[in-house]
C-alpha cells in the first residue's frame, strides 16, 4: 500500500530533489527517514516562493530577504536540547511515578514496578520559548518530543511570529499544541508566574545575553522544572575588554586566563542561582556546555527555601597570579557540617602568590560547585547512543557527553600552555602529569571546554612539585633572579613525583577514538547577523563582541599536547547572535 501524500512533501519534491529521478511516493519514504540537516531549497507556499531548511524532522521556510534569522551551526544547540529535556522529561516522570506510589502505601520502588513490566505513566510538558525568531526550535521539539502537552512560541517581532505561524502550518502541525505568541519576552514569563499557569521548560536562546531575562524566567518555571539558556555575549563572560558589563549584567568578573570558558559557565550559574535564591527557589545544574562561540546550560529549578540558605558558600571569589597564571577559590560563605549553621567564611588567600610572589587579581563571585549532575549525563549519553538516527549531530554529542561525563567535580582548570610557561620549560603530555597526579592519590581529567586542560582536586603545591619535577628531568634552563620562573623553581618539593604511566589517565573517550573536540564546522561559521541584516549599535557590539581567529599560541598549545584528537579553535571573544 503506498503511503499517502501529504501537501508538504509535494511541495518539497522540487527542493529536496531538483531532478526528478525519484517519485513523489519515493520521495515521501525518503523525507519521512530525513534524520539531518539538508543542503537549502525552495518551495511555493500559499502561492510565495520561500527558501527552506530541513533540521531533524522540521522543515522551515524562510523569505530570501532573511527577515528571520537562520544558523546552521546551531543544529548541535538544538539536537542536545531534544536530547536533554527527553531525558529530563523521563526523570521527572520516573520521580511523580515514585512519589504516586508512595502515597498509595506501596512497597514497590520505581525499578521493581518497571521490572515486573508495569509503564511509566505519561507525562505531558508545557515548553515555553521566550524568544523564538523562526520558530525551528519549537517546530523540531513538537515534532521530535513525543507527548507534550502544548509549547508557547513567543517572539516580539511580528515579521517572525508571522513566520511562525507559516511553519506551524507548513509542518502540519496543530495550533492547540504549537502555539504562535506575540509579546514581550519578559512580560509573556511573568505572566505565567502562577502555579497553575507555570511551564515545565523554559528555553532562553537570546540575541546576546540571557541576563535581562533570567528574573522572569525563574519565577515562570514549575517546582522541578528546567531552565535551558544560551548566552552568546562571550567577549562580555570570557574576555577581559567589559569587565564592567559582565559585572552589571552576570553579578561577577571575568578574567584572562585559559580556563576563561569553564569561567564563563561559572559567571552565568553564579546569576541564576543568585536570581533564583531572591524568590526562595534552587537552581541546580544538570549540565553546562561550551560550545563553539557560546555557552548552553540546562538548569532544574526547585522550591527548596533551606537549600537556598548555603548560595553563599556556593559562589566563590577566584584569585589568579598575574605572574605563574595559578588561582584559588576563596568562598563567599560556610555551613556546619550537619548544614543548620551559615555564617561568613573565613580569609583562606594570602595577599600574595605562595608559588612566586606576584599579586593577584580578583574575579567572580562565579558558582563553585559541580556544573553537571552525573546521573543525568549518563542517562542523556545513553539516550544519545539508542537514538543516533534522530540527531544530525550525535557523533559530536556522544563525543562531548562522554568527556563531560569523565570531567571531575573540582572548580576551573589548568592548561598545559600556562604551566610550563610559567617556568620556561617543554611541553609536558596530559598522559605524564595526569599519572603524576594519580600516582600522587588525587583525581585528573580534562575539561569539555579544551582539549589541553588539567582538571584536578590536588592542591596547587602539588601541581607545581609536579612541574617542577619536570622541568628538571628536561632540562629547563636557569632563569635570572626575580622571573617568575626561578621563584618557582627555587622551592623545594613536597611530594616524590612519580611518572610511572597510570592507566586511569587514559580515558574511555580516548581509547575509543570519539570525535571529543569539534573542528571548524563550516566555512566563515560563527555567529550570523541579526535578522533582517540591521547595523548594530555600538551597545550592540559591546554585547555581543565578534568571533576572533584562532590565535598562534593557542594552534601552538593544541600542537605541544599528546591527544589523540582534533582541537577546536580557541575562542576567547566571541560574538552572539539571534537563534533560530
């Protein structure tokens, strides 16, 4: 029996395949297994010719004169948000399951009911996306992420909310479960600050920062549920030219070091939780991203007035040497070991560098505690694993959650660059300082955020005993009187540095050869010119910054590390953009 022919496909068939060497039925098969993202076409709708873009299972039409923004380097953005509110989705579903059975007085635990064949009951979302552009985003998450209950797509443009409604319409998609909104961001989420009226997800993906829109947001978003932002602004959050701009829009400084994207992730879980501790609410993070020119988040959001209590002794100041490069994390607050005690936590950071004198410079507040939750990295990863077919990107995402699911609980990194610059000696290989640091008792791994980090819980007199202790088996030369490489070496170490190889530090996610680190997706990718090609104030600029090349030292940090995989360009300035 051949499948039915809906309008959509047929007005697809030119575009999809110029040349018709294939049926419309064949056509349709193939469209319906379309699991990527394809090159543009064109179709006729409602008697208009429109450019499109197929993402996933969503087909967009845009008008040429890019009225609405579109960038194809988003599609991963994109995948891993399906892949994390389906996850999350079944979490919370398990969690209402657990809590239903405890109220019936049941004995069975949620795995013992699952196991003796019964379902988890149906839960239904509602997804609010407060700035919407195209609509692709919500157009993929209706079609993509099964039993919703409605998705509010908002945007405060007309000419987009007009788009919207196309694409709804184009994708043969019901009003009563993607709803096209015309409103203020803001004002459309406090709106729904009501319990009854409150969304279960809450995605943010701005033009720039997210920080206008965090208070809203928090108070919009049910007990539970999940906050999902994009910040774009990384020349504001990673570079050091508006410090004054980070502070006023994030609540906490930048600094120039190459841990500058971790720092960045920190500087916006830092705003979230302060934003959401002023209405007695818990932001917890359950996974932080770097990616390309942004940084993505995914944040639950709990009514938990006690826990709000210890948000002081989660954000930290970060001194950094301005000479050796190295830092410590000084918290704003304590809790008492049984956690009913809060008070002012006490001075723990000399006035200078114990390694070589120099001063610091002062950064933060940012959140010290972890930015992923394990468990639901893990179930996410292997979401990813079982549903390869249904992301464009799920080699890359496989990559990524595999290394965050490696990174250790332990605040910022170290690059291997700094390290031995600071004492002018060779490069030395993440497989011999991560067996150092091993063989020493402690954790080690690297950061998602670059390829050539040291992520440690080993105090930072270890890790210097450990360059020491390298500089001397190669050979370093002795540097003059008063450089900061003849302070360090000067000092005796406190530790027996043992190389011996250590098997530990060689991931899983090394072994198997997973693509961890992404290469230059397109050509002259980065972020894209807001919608309908507007010259941007100078407010503008400062906002959203522009994406500088990959500089010599950072190809040169890539090159000195014994990695398996490609690096990424290092992006310490990037620009934002509007997503689709």
């Amino acid at each position: 029996m051949q499948p039915a022919i809906s309008p959509r496909v047929l007005a697809l068939h030119r575009c999809l395949l110029p040349k018709p060497f294939l049926s419309p039925t064949v056509a349709a098969i193939i469209f319906r297994r379309r699991h990527i993202c394809s090159s543009p076409g064109t179709a006729t709708f409602q008697d208009r010719e429109y450019a499109t873009i197929t993402e996933g299972q969503a087909t967009i039409l845009f008008p040429t004169n890019n009225e609405v923004f579109y960038n194809p380097v988003q599609q991963f953005n994109r995948d891993m948000s399906i892949a994390a509110i389906r996850t999350w989705r079944d979490i919370v579903a398990e969690e209402r399951w657990a809590r239903q059975l405890k109220k019936n007085k049941s004995e069975q635990t949620v795995e013992e009911a699952k196991a003796a064949g019964e379902q988890v009951p149906v839960f239904r979302p509602k997804i609010l996306e407060a700035l919407a552009a195209s609509g692709l985003r919500s157009v993929r998450y209706a079609k993509e992420i099964p039993d919703l209950d409605h998705i509010l797509c908002n945007d405060l443009d007309p000419e987009a909310v007009e788009s919207i409604k196309r694409n709804v319409e184009f994708n043969e998609l019901s009003t009563d479960l993607l709803r096209p909104n015309l409103g203020d961001a803001k004002v459309v989420m406090y709106q729904h600050m009501e319990h009854a009226k409150q969304y279960h997800v809450v995605d943010l993906d701005p033009y720039g920062t997210a920080s206008p829109f965090l208070d809203a947001a928090v108070q919009s978003v049910t007990d539970g549920g999940l906050m999902c932002i994009t910040c774009t602004d990384m020349q504001v959050l990673a570079g050091s030219n508006f410090v004054e701009s980070c502070f006023t829009k994030y609540g906490g400084m930048p600094l120039k070091a190459d841990f500058c994207h971790e720092m960045a992730l920190r500087l916006l879980l830092g705003a979230v939780m302060t934003t959401a501790a002023r209405h007695k609410r818990l932001a917890e993070p359950i996974l932080s991203c770097s990616i390309d020119f942004y940084i993505r988040v995914f944040v639950r959001i709990r009514d938990q007035p006690i826990e709000v209590k210890k948000t002081a002794s989660k954000l930290s100041l970060v001194y950094q040497c301005q000479g050796c490069k190295d830092f410590s994390m000084q918290p704003m607050g304590k809790v008492s070991e049984d956690g009913k005690k809060f008070g002012i936590a006490s001075h723990k950071v000399g006035s200078e560098c114990a390694q070589c004198g120099k001063q610091f410079h002062i950064g933060g507040p940012a959140y010290n505690g972890p930015i992923h939750n394990k468990e639901f990295v893990k179930r996410m990863l292997g979401h990813v694993k079982a549903s390869k077919d249904a992301y464009g990107t799920s080699t890359r995402m496989q990559g990524m959650l595999t290394v965050i699911s490696e990174e250790i609980d332990a605040p910022l990194y170290r690059s291997l660059r700094e390290l031995t610059t600071a004492v002018h000696c060779n490069s030395i290989s993440l497989n011999d300082i991560g067996s150092a640091l091993l063989n020493a008792g402690h954790q080690f791994s690297i950061s998602h955020a670059s390829p050539t980090s040291v992520k440690t819980d080993a105090p930072s007199s270890v890790v210097w005993d450990i360059i020491r202790a390298h500089a001397r088996r190669t050979n370093a030369k002795e540097q003059p009187e008063g450089s900061v490489a003849r302070a360090i070496m000067s000092k005796e170490s406190g530790i027996t540095v043992d190389f011996k190889y250590h098997k530990k530090c060689n991931p899983p996610s090394r072994k198997i050869k997973l693509v961890r680190f992404q290469e230059n997706p397109t050509k002259h990718w980065g972020p894209k010119a807001r919608a309908g090609g507007k010259k941007r104030s100078k407010a503008d600029e400062d906002a959203a910054g522009a994406p500088a090349a990959a500089n010599k030292k950072a190809r040169s940090e890539a090159a000195d590390a014994t990695l398996s995989s490609p690096s990424p360009p290092r992006w310490s300035k990037a620009g934002g953009q509007r997503h689709g």
